[in-house]
C-alpha cells in the first residue's frame, strides 16, 4: 500500500433497504485518496457518491469492504475512534453549509472544537482557540462577518464560514459534498479558489464531489462513478 | 499547528457545546418557554396553597394550643375532686420537672340565660370557674377579652368603660352603660305604676293588663328566685357576681343590607344573665344564678367562641356546694397544666395516666392534641390531598414539555445530524436535550417560585383586589374569624416543590433527548 494515502475504500459494497425492496448503491469501490492532491468524484446524481462520502466520514457503515485512515480500518473502530476521527481527522463541508443557525459565524467556526474538547479543557484554552478561529474566518475572507448568524450572511458566506469550521481542528483531510452545487458559478468560483489556495499553499488534502465538469478537470485527479463502481482517470479523459 | 488534542472524547463527560447550545435554544424557542408556564403555574400554587394551609393549620395550632392547655385532667364526677393542692403535689411527684405553670378550675354544663327585648335567649354553654390569677399561665385567656385592662389581668369586676376601642360597632358598655340602663328601665317602672295605680281601680284584670310590661321586666321565670336580694340589690351601684361571656353565645353576625357584616348583641358589659347549672350534690339541683356580664372572650374559634362562659373559680364553687362544709377543702373538676417548652406531651399525659390509673379514678387525661386530633388530623389530610392534586397537574405540565421537545428534535434533526459530523457523540447530542429540560425546569419552576412568593406576600391585597373586582368576598369574615389570610413558608416546601418540578421536566425530557442520541446522522443530515 502506498504510503501517500491517506484514506482508502476498499472492496465497499452498500444497499439501501426500503419496503424490502434492495436498492444496491455501491458494489465494490477500490479508491485512494492521495496526500496532497485534489481528488475528484463525479457521477450522474443518485449515482451514490454521497453515499460513499458518508461512508468514508463513518456517518454510516458499509455492508461490505473496508475504510481505511492512515492504514488503519476506521469503519470499525470505536465510537469514541469514530468520534474523535470526524471531529479532528477530517473536515467536512455540505451542499446546503450545514450551519448552526442560533450560533454566530466565529461560535460556528469553534464548535468542533468545543465539542472535541471537555468544557474545563475548551475553557482554559479558550483565548487560543478563538484567535484560531478567527484566523480561520481571516483565511476564507469573512472575519468582518465574525458575529453574524448564518441567516443573516449569503450562500457563499455561509460555505465560506462552513469551510472555515472544518478547517478549525486542522484536520488531515477535507470532504466536500457539492461545495458549489448551491452556488452562482462565479461564487462557486470563489469558493474553489479558496479551496485551491487551500490545497496549493497549506498542502491540505482535499476530497471533492462535484458535478462541474470545469472542477473536476481541475482537480489532480478524477473519478467516475457509475453503477455502483468507480473508474479512475485523467479528468479530462474522463469527462469527454 | 495542532493545539494538543485530548485522547479520548468519552473521558469528558461535560460538553462545552451543550450549555452553549440550550442557551441559544431557549432564547430562541419561545415554544418550549409556552410550555413551562405550566410548570411555573403549578409551581406557584403548589407553593400558595402549601403556604395558606401551613398558615392556617399553624393559626389554628397556636388558637387551639393557647386556648386548650398542654395537659387537662378532668373529673367526671359532678362533685369533682377534693383537694386540687393535694393532686398538684402528686402530679409534681410524677412530671414535676417539666410542668411550669398549673390551674385548678371547675367546668359543668350550664343553660346561660339572656334577657333580650322581652324575650328570654337561652344558651348552652360550657361554665368555667376560674382562678383568675393562674389561668393565664396554662393557657392564653387574657388576650382574647375585650377590654384592655382585663386582657392583662383579668378582673371580674365591671369597668367603667373602654371596651374594645379599637371596635367602633361595639356599643357602649360598664358601668356609665348599666347607670343609664338602670335609670331607664326605673323611669319606665314608675311610669308603669303610675299608669297601673290609675287603672287599679278601674278594673281587677291586672295580670292581663301587665302583659306589655313583661317586655321590659324580667321574665316570669325568674321571679321566684331570690327575692329578698334584689330588694336590697341596687344595679346602679352594685353588679351581680362577674361572668365572661364567649362572644358569639350572645352576639350573632350577620350582613345588613349594604353587605357590611355587622355585629348584634343580645347583652353586653354591664347586663346582667342568668346561669343555670347543677350543683355538686348526689342529688343534683339546679342552680339558678343571676351575673353581671363584666366582659366578653373572642378567640375567633366558634367551637370556644359560643360555648364557653367565664366566672371565678371560689364564686362557682360556692354556688356549686364544692366547699365541704367542715373541713373547708374546695373541690375542682379539671386541673391544666402547662408544661416547659420542648417536654414531651404524650410522656407525661402516659406517666399521669399511669398514677391516676382510669379503673380507680373517673379522671380523662388528655393532651390538647388528644382533644383536637380529629381536627388537625382533616388539616393535615387536606393537605396532601391538595398537594397530590396539584403534583398530578405538574405531571400534566410534563408531557406538554414531552410533547414540545419532541417537536424540537424534529425541528433540530439537520442540526442533530451536524453536530455528530462534527463529532459529537449520542451522549453529547443527549446531554444537550437533558440540560435543555433541566434549565426549562430550573426557569420555570423558578419563575414558578418567584411569582408564588410574591402571591404569598401580597396574599391579602390580592383578595381585596379580587374582592373589588368581582364583587365577591374571598375570604368571607362571617365564616372565618381570622381578618387575614395567614399565610407561612416552610423553605423545606420551597425546596421538595422545586425540586419536584426539575425533576418532573428533566423526566419529560429524557425520552426526545433519547430520540435524539439514537438518530441516525446520516437520516438527519439529509433530513428537509
Ligand atoms: N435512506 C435511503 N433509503 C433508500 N434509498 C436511498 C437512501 N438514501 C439514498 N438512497 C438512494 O441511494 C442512491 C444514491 O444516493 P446519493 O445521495 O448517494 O446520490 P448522489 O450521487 O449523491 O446524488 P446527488 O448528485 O444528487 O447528490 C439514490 O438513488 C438514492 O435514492
Ligand atoms: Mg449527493
């Protein structure tokens, strides 16, 4: 196994039971994600690559196969593993931001860390934690919004605010979901760009769904889901 | 950089996120504050109620205890027992520590007899024959009298005047009363004979003819008894041995037209009545007494209020028989004691029972809870009838809060779903909901507490208030005697009351604080 992966799906098989009919979503994913690039998935919609996003983030199990971080099965693990490893592992960003909405920006922005962290322990280190935080909402441009509830803020803000929480806790990897399907292009513009940045000047590993083809081209490298399996390419190949 | 990240999440059993969370929510649920008013109602009249029955109960404790004595021994006997002196040593040999105070008095059934416009009113009542310088020390008596200087020391003789100033109903009364009183019913006497020594010779029907007359001379009844006193008697000078009368065996209250309640009475300080009773012989005869009323007892219980008449122990005594004529040994029929403060009643009442073993002596030994247990004992019921009642109806309360949070954690699935993306374990999830009941039932029952206080204080001025607005008496002074609501809090109340209430809403709030931990995050992140 190479060294550079950072997560891994192996062999995931996964089906939706309604009524006792069996809808197979995934039936047999093999997928790396490499540290430090840009990983791409794109497919038709219900092709199940949210399904698959949710597998890799352990907010459910698959039926069959395995999730590796850091070559270390993390499907299984505990709950408390599972826990610790969505809070601080990984990031995550939604389609529709997935805000708090009686929390502020800023108090979005910490609460994986509050919620990482025992209240003696978040309150000792409080002042550091909101410099950080603040640092983070500086990163995605919205530090002037820092006290604005999410209702009160755009689309984009929101993802930008959204980006920023999954950034607080400097996690290893960051999973987005449609960043941008919610967006005007030239916002979801935007806010790629940041991620770009991101990716470019922090080397953070990012693991994007997308259905912008002009993104997944973009991305260092790209995978295709259909029929429950991926296929994995150069972007452009891809695509045409 | 990495800040140092601890090992385990399950270690930390206190969630910062949660206090924040529940905060915001109930700043901006207005919903689930809607369903703590219930609580916050409950609260407050579970601590109204438990107020006004303590104050009540207690009022009626301090009356019933002040007016009745620790211990009373009472004789059957109609003759009494001889020698109350040579009792109190043997009682002193038993208790002696612990009794402070001690009073022999005589009690027996009398027919109390007024003469009211003419007609003859007729009570029965309950004679006590007082010592008036001991009585005060076994139980409260002075104070409920009428006239100021009788409440602190109790004279049997008429006063001038000056009873009750602070009532401006009560009509005058002593000895300017009964001068004037006098004077007047010899002015009318003379008239009549004027008018009688005109008609003699016109007609022998005198008796028919005296028919009006007995609406202001005694009645027939009395004429026998004791003739050759009154002769000599003067009542403008002089007054008959002194009774004290309970108000209400000769008074009525009732309303008058405009609704004020108002006091009528049939006698008052300076009148004279009539007391039949049996005297203390095998044989029993009946007595047949006139007294000059020299004051008037309200306790405000009824039961003592209108069956109990005062007079001094040696005077009844003598009338009664109860001096033996060769020895001069007095006899008594009840003896009270008052013991210290802190003594054990039903301990002495055993150990008096004890020496005085009922097969032997016709003495009832009782304490004043012995005598009053029926009635404190219906208090008490009611009591905790009323608090189960409006226990059941916080209970109520409680599922309008289950109700309520389980439509909040609907409401919040999308946000129960983030949280556990974030990280957030079910116990954290669960723990938010939990606190959220916990604060809702520390608020509402708080507020729940504050507003029941203030009720409490402002008891009184509430009634009037209610009274005022729909023109109903609440607190009708015909029925009760006190002029207040009395009112006591008992922290202890305070605290069970509060506390049940938390507990009530932390209950309603584990089942969708359960529902939340157990959701799935996957289900409610894609939840709409
Ligand atoms: N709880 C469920 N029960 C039954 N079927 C489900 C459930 N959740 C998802 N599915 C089905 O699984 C399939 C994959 O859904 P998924 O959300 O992963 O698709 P997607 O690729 O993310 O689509 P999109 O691009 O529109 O977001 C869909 O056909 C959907 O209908
Ligand atoms: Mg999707």
């Amino acid at each position: 196994m190479n060294s550079d992966t950072v997560l891994r799906a192996q062999d995931v098989y996964k089906s939706y039971h309604k009524d006792r009919i069996e809808v197979p979503v995934l039936r047999g994913i093999n997928f790396d994600v490499t540290t430090g690039l840009v990983t791409a998935l794109v497919g038709r919609s219900g092709s199940g690559k949210s399904t698959l996003m949710h597998l890799l983030a352990t907010l459910d199990q698959p039926d069959r196969g395995e999730i590796q971080f850091q070559g270390k099965r993390i499907d299984n693990a505990s709950r408390s593993r599972r826990d610790r490893y969505r809070n601080h592992d990984i990031g995550i960003i939604f389609q529709f931001y997935h805000l708090l909405p009686e929390l502020s920006a800023i108090e979005n922005v910490l609460a994986p860390t509050m919620i990482g962290r025992s209240a003696w322990n978040f309150f000792r280190h409080r002042k550091e934690a909101k410099k950080r935080a603040e640092a983070m909402l500086d990163r995605v441009g919205l530090l002037h919004r820092a006290s604005h509830k999410p209702a009160e803020m755009s689309g984009g803000e929101m993802q930008r605010a959204a980006i920023a929480r999954a950034l607080m806790t400097d996690p290893t990897l960051l999973l987005a979901d449609e960043p941008t399907g919610n967006l005007d292009t030239e916002t979801g513009l935007d806010i790629l760009k940041l991620l770009t940045e991101l990716n470019q000047d922090d080397g953070l590993t990012i693991l994007m769904i997308t259905h912008d083809d002009s993104i997944a081209e973009s991305a260092d490298c790209c995978h295709r889901m259909q029929d429950g399996q991926l296929q994995q390419g150069i972007p452009e190949l891809l695509i045409a | 950089m990495h800040t140092d990240v601890p090992q385990s999440i399950e270690s930390k059993e206190r969630y910062m996120y949660r206090w924040l969370l529940c905060f915001r929510y109930l700043r901006t649920r207005y919903i689930a504050l809607a369903s703590i008013i219930s609580v916050t109602l409950g609260v407050a009249t579970l601590i109204v109620v438990n107020s006004v029955m303590a104050g009540f109960s207690a009022e009626m404790h301090e009356r019933l205890h002040g007016l009745a004595s620790d211990i009373l021994i009472e004789c059957h006997a109609s003759g009494g027992m001889p020698d109350p002196e040579g009792h109190l040593k043997e009682i002193m040999k038993v208790c002696g520590e612990d009794v402070v105070g001690s009073s022999a008095s005589v009690h027996v059934p009398a027919m109390l007899g007024i003469d009211f416009n003419g007609q003859l009113i007729t009570r029965h009542v309950n004679f006590v024959g007082l010592d008036p310088a001991t009585y005060d020390d076994v139980s409260h008596f002075g104070r409920y009298l009428l006239h100021p200087k009788n409440q602190s020391q109790v004279n049997f003789d008429l006063r001038e005047d000056g009873f009750a100033p602070d009532r401006e109903q009560f009509p005058s009364s002593g000895w300017g009363y009964r001068r004037a009183r006098v004077a007047y019913e010899r002015a009318l006497a003379e008239e009549q004979a004027r008018i009688d020594a005109l008609r003699a010779p016109a007609s022998s029907i005198t008796n028919e003819d005296a028919g009006p007359s007995l609406a202001i001379g005694p009645p027939q009844i009395f004429e026998e008894s004791n003739k050759e006193e009154i002769t000599e008697f003067d009542p403008a000078v002089e007054q008959f041995p002194g009774i004290i009368l309970g108000i209400s065996t000769c008074s009525a209250r009732m309303r008058d037209e405009e609704n004020n309640v108002r006091d009528h009475y049939y006698c008052r300080p300076g009148d004279d009545v009539r007391m039949m009773f049996p005297n203390a012989s095998d044989n029993a005869k009946v007595v047949n007494q006139k007294f000059t009323v020299v004051d008037m007892y309200e306790s405000g219980m009824s039961e003592y209020d209108s069956t109990f008449a005062f007079c001094r122990l040696d005077q009844l005594q003598e009338f009664r028989g109860m001096i033996d004529p060769s020895s001069q040994v007095r006899s008594v029929t009840t003896i009270q004691l008052k013991l210290a403060a802190g003594a054990d009643l039903n301990a002495v009442r055993d150990a008096l029972r004890r020496r005085f073993p009922p097969n032997v002596y016709a003495y009832n030994i009782q304490t004043w809870r012995d005598m009053q247990g029926p009635l404190l004992a219906a208090v008490k019921l009611e009591t905790t009838i009323l608090n189960i009642l409006l226990f059941l109806i916080i209970a109520v309360a409680g599922f309008g809060i289950l109700a309520t949070f389980f439509m909040i954690v609907v409401e919040k699935t999308r946000d129960i779903g983030t949280l556990k993306a974030l990280g957030a374990s079910g116990g954290g999830v669960m723990s938010i909901f939990l606190s959220y009941g916990l604060l809702l039932g520390f608020v509402g029952s708080g507020a729940g507490l504050i507003g029941g206080l203030l009720f409490v204080d402002h008891i009184n001025e509430v009634a009037t208030l209610i009274e005022k607005i729909t023109g109903q008496e609440v607190f009708d002074p015909t029925v009760y005697y006190f002029t207040e609501i009395p009112t006591i809090i008992h922290p202890f109340t305070l605290v069970w009351v509060m506390a049940g209430a938390v507990a009530i809403a932390i209950f309603a709030s584990v089942l969708p604080a359960l529902r939340a931990a157990r959701m799935h995050p996957v289900k409610a992140l894609r939840f709409e």
